[in-house]
C-alpha cells in the first residue's frame, strides 16, 4: 500500500516545484496552498513562513544533491573515474528533473531573487563552499606532485563558474544538449584527455553566459 504523503510532504513539493518555475518572489502562498491542494491555516501549522518554507526546500533539495555526489566518491574507482562521473552527475540530474517538471530547472539557487533571507543566502554560500571545496581537493589528487594548490584553486573555480554557465544556459534554452560534452570539456581544461570539437563552441557559449 502507497503511503500517502504528509500535508508538510504535499506543501513541500508543491513549493520546491512552484519556486523552481517561477522564482521564490513570484510564488504566493495561495498558489502553494493550491498546488498542494491544502487550506492556508494548514500551511502555516507546516511552516510559520514562506521563506522557512524556502529554507526547507532549499535544503532538502541540497542535501539530496550532496548525498548522490558522495556515493559517487564513496566508491574504489580511481579518483578520475569518480572525477568523471561527478561531471556527468550534472547533466543527469538535469535530465531526471526535466522528467519530474517538464523543464530544464538548472540549480535550486536560481529560484532566489535579491531580499531574501540571510540565513537562506548563507546556507546556498555554505552549500556552494562545500561543492568547490570538493572539486578542488579532487582536482588536486588527480593532478598530485604537477600543478601547485593555488593553480588546483584556480581550475575549481574556473569548473563551478562553467558549470553555473551551463546551468544557466541549458534552462534559458530548456535544453539539455550542453551537458553530453561537458565531461570532456572539463578533463580538457585540467589537461588529461581532448576535449571533443562540438565541446569548443559550447564551452564558448558558456563562457560568454558567465561573463
């Protein structure tokens, strides 16, 4: 027998959904509570706000996220393997997303507007921390004894910026052709491998999203 879900549960996904679509500002309680298909009282005995509502959503949606990267690195494949399939990571978990909505959501943060709350800013900066801080100690076991921390920092950041510019780009365009070169592109950038050719134009026009 399915269990039914929660009014905490229905609120939840209704909102994750709605936010991601249309941004955090755009979305009215009353449209939660419609999506959801629950009156506004039992909304606020669920959460006492909307923008704890959008702490939650936020969370969820990050720890999800993480959990599935670190079973990724979890794993005894050599460390480029697992390299490999963090990056690939991204544009599967686009398409799972696109399946569940019906559109290219890119990252949860892009659901923020200017004047939210500070404890949701910091939990995205703390989450973004994390995530860079990962890639870079990756990067650096790969490249161990070649290149110098501070050029291992530098990869990093350069990786996470492509990676919000793909991110950014694949929703405005709701595609997902971006992501079947990605990979590649990034091994190319750190120096192991070619990137392939159709790779070149899709990291420009990523680069110039980023700019």
């Amino acid at each position: 027998m399915i269990k039914k879900a929660s009014t905490r549960d229905r609120i939840l996904d209704a909102a994750t959904a709605s936010f991601w679509k249309q941004g955090y500002h755009a979305v009215s309680v009353d449209v939660i509570c419609a999506a959801a298909g629950v009156q506004k009282g039992s909304f606020y005995h669920a959460f006492p706000s909307k923008a704890d509502l959008l702490l939650t959503a936020l969370v969820r949606v990050r720890d999800a996220d993480r959990s599935e990267i670190e079973r990724i690195y979890a794993t005894d494949e050599p460390i480029m393997d697992k390299f490999h399939k963090h990056m690939e990571w991204f544009g599967a978990a686009q398409r799972r997303l696109k399946a569940k909505y019906g559109f290219v959501p890119g990252t949860f943060n892009m659901v923020l507007d200017i004047n939210v709350p500070a404890s949701v800013l910091e939990t995205v900066r703390a989450g973004h921390a994390t995530h860079l801080q990962l890639v870079e100690d990756t990067i650096s076991e790969i490249l161990v004894a070649k290149e110098s921390r501070p050029y291992c920092k530098w990869l990093a950041s350069i990786i996470d910026s492509l990676i919000h510019g793909l991110m950014i780009d694949s929703r405005l365009k709701n595609s997902l052709s971006g992501f079947d070169t990605f990979p590649e592109s990034v091994f190319a950038l750190i120096g192991i491998g070619e990137a392939p050719v159709a790779a070149y134009s899709d990291v420009t026009a990523i680069s110039t999203v980023v700019s």
